[in-house]
C-alpha cells in the first residue's frame, strides 16, 4: 500500500479551556513540545492552506519535495516532481466515507 505524507502552510485554530490562563498556557506549551493528547483536549479547526506552496513525502522515502503552486493535477502535482524516483503503481482502493466517531466530532456538518 502506498503512503504519502503532506506538509502546508495553513491556519489552525486551537481552542483549549482550564482552571487559569497560565493553566491553559502551559498546556499549550505541551504542546508545542510534542504532546499530542492536548489537542483532543480542546477545540480544533483547521482552515484551507494560507498558500498554494504544499510539500510531501512518499512512502518511506525521507525527502520532501515540494509543490510550488499546486495545481489539481496528480501529473503536474506529483508524478512530474517526483522524475527521479519511480512512484509505485498501486491498485485502486475503494474510497469509504466510514470514520470514527472521534473524527467525525471535528468535521463540520456542511461537509456532510
């Protein structure tokens, strides 16, 4: 199975709650150094990239190449950046809108 990772410029919006404002702060500040159990804690919202500039990964592979302007387009996106390496042919997975109730808790309901 292929994997890509994704890598943007975006606006994220953190809304957390607490005994204090120094309280918070320093939750936030966990954070910040890595703790990835503050966000599940608060409120997320996660608003559309602030710039076309995107940068991925492919599989296993540790670079990361970047799209200048993206485009729409897996050939200008993707394959064409990505010449020097040969990007796995994968067969086609059904796409399932099945998610956890955890996720579906963050995704606005106009998506639906």
């Amino acid at each position: 199975m292929a994997t890509m990772t994704f890598r943007f410029t975006t606006e994220c919006e953190l809304t957390l709650t607490g005994v204090s404002y120094e309280d918070i702060y320093l939750r936030l500040k966990d954070f910040m150094h890595g703790d990835m159990k503050v966000p599940t804690e608060g409120s997320v919202a996660v608003y559309p990239p602030a710039t076309d500039q995107l940068f991925f990964q492919v599989d296993d592979d540790a670079r990361l190449y970047e799209v200048p302007y993206f485009k729409g387009a897996f050939e200008k996106d993707v394959s064409d950046i990505c010449r020097d390496r040969s990007l796995r042919a994968q067969p086609p997975v059904p796409h399932s809108m099945s998610l956890s109730p955890q996720a579906k808790r963050y995704i606005p309901d106009f998506y639906w």
